[in-house]
C-alpha cells in the first residue's frame, strides 16, 4: 500500500486506512527495523487509521503518533436481518437444541473444543446436535501442524469413535441460502477463537442478525459484539467443558436464552447494519474532507 499512500500525497488526497483484520502489530514487529521505521512513516501519512473494534486500536499503540488517527468503524451485513422474532423464539427452542460452529475449520478457531462439547453434552445426557460449515484450511499458528486432509479425517474419525454420526453434521463451504438455513436452524454459534488473524469475525455479526445468543472467547474486537450474560457467554481457548456448561445454561434457561436472543437483534440492528456501516465510514469522510 506504501505506493498508493504516496502517490495519494503527492496530489495532496485524503488517505484513510481501513484495516480489516485483527493481527497488524505482530505482523509490524516481525519486520526489520528498516522496515518497521518505512511502516510508522507511510502510516503517519494516513489521515486516519479505521479498525472494527476497541479492542483493535492497541495495534497500533509501536507508535504514539498514530493513536490520535485511529478511529473505530464496526463491519455491516450486506443483508438485512430477517428479524428473529421470527414466528416466537419458543420455536427456536425445540428438541433437538443446535450448536452452529461457522467459520472456515482451523485449528486456533476452536472447532474441535465445539466437538469435544457436543460428546461432553452428549455423555451427560443432553439432547444436543451441532453443524459445522467452512473450509478446512492448515494455519501457521496451529498447534497441531498438520494438512488439510488430515485435519478433516481426524475430525471425522472423532465424531465416529465418539458415536456423535447422528448428532454432528458437516456441511462443508456453504453460503447464500445454505448459510442461511443453518443460522436460521441454530440456537446459538459457538467460536472460541484463538486465531492469530482474527479481527472482528463476520459470523458472529451474522448470528446477531438471526437473534443467536454467541459462545466465544474474550479475544480482539469480539468484546465490541458478545457482551457477557447479556448477548452470550465468554469461554476459555481450548476449554470444551466451558463450552458445554454455557451451552447446558441456555438449555436449562428458556427466560435467559429469550432475552439474550432479543439483545443480539438489538445490539445487530443498532450497530452492525450496512446502514449504520455506512453512516460511520461516510462521517469519517465528510470529516476529514471538512
């Protein structure tokens, strides 16, 4: 981006920075000093610096001069909530209850601590089933580096030791309708993420948008949109046995999962729409043009 930014200068333009993911500062203090001195001096070039969250703003905190441009603009949805007072939240609630893990399937995201629930669940006595879409994608900060193929067989052959076959579906990829369909079927998304990349995930915002109450680590922008006890829980990394007591509270608890349903569509509507994206990103702009 550095010949953008200048070649931006040069004819005297505005230069906003829009960073997307959640993993800049690690990536800055990887670098070469040389290097790290050119990132500071291209970046201080930048009228203002936009993260997704309050969480995400110490990513930049390797230069004091950077801490006045950063301002916080949260993703919107390119679709609208389809509203999950659906028909009544009592129906969402119906045997079996569903545990929805969306996001492509690497290790540090947490899907086999969602699986490792499910049995845990499973064994004492709950009548829970999970789906699971994304990719199966080998990450560098896994802990257990191994391929792809690998990954999935593995992930199978537990859910086939473990007699879970009827109670865990795998969809693969999935999107448009197919996406759809599993956040409207779920009663909560689980993602207990530890993902060095992460920035602020989409499919929890998704999960807001259909009223699903979140179970996810207390980790980079996520705090801006899982409020404990009011629209989910915070778990553990690598803590299945916090992830089937959360889940086994919002079986038990009809009263608490219906206000937590209500308070994600809330919190969606109010601060994740593409409107409301929009409105941010259109106010940073007029801003600093005025």
């Amino acid at each position: 981006d550095l010949y953008f930014i200048i070649l931006a200068r040069v004819f005297n333009r505005k230069v906003f920075v829009h960073l997307k993911g959640g993993n800049y500062k690690n990536f800055y203090w990887s670098q070469g000093r040389v290097f790290r001195k050119l990132i500071e001096m291209v970046l201080m070039k930048a009228d203002r610096i936009l993260v997704l969250g309050k969480g995400l703003k110490s990513m930049f905190d390797f230069h004091d001069g950077l801490f006045e441009k950063i301002y916080v603009v949260e993703n919107g949805l390119p679709f609208e909530s389809p509203g999950i007072y659906r028909k009544s939240l009592s129906e969402k609630r119906r045997s079996p209850f569903r545990v929805l893990y969306l996001s492509n399937m690497i290790d540090s995201k947490g899907y086999m601590d969602v699986l490792k629930a499910i049995k845990i669940l499973k064994d004492r006595g709950f009548d829970v089933e999970a789906d699971f879409a994304g990719k199966f994608i080998r990450h560098v900060d896994d802990e257990y580096c191994i391929s792809e193929t690998e990954a999935e067989t593995k992930f199978k052959k537990y859910i086939e030791d473990n007699g879970l076959d009827r109670r865990v579906l795998y969809h693969g990829v999935v999107d448009g309708t197919s996406k759809s369909e599993l956040l409207e079927g779920a009663n909560v998304l689980c993602l207990p993420t530890n993902y060095d990349n992460e920035g602020q995930p989409v499919s929890i915002i998704e999960a807001l948008a259909f009223g699903l109450p979140i179970i996810s680590t207390k980790y980079r922008a996520i705090p801006d949109m899982v409020k404990q006890n009011v629209t989910g829980f915070y778990v553990g990394f690598r803590r299945p046995e916090e992830i089937a007591d959360k889940v086994q509270i919002l079986m038990s608890d009809r009263c608490l999962y219906e206000e937590m349903s209500h308070n994600a569509l809330d919190l969606f509507n109010s601060k994740f729409t593409k409107e409301a994206h929009l409105k941010r990103i259109n106010r940073h702009i007029l801003d600093a043009i005025e």
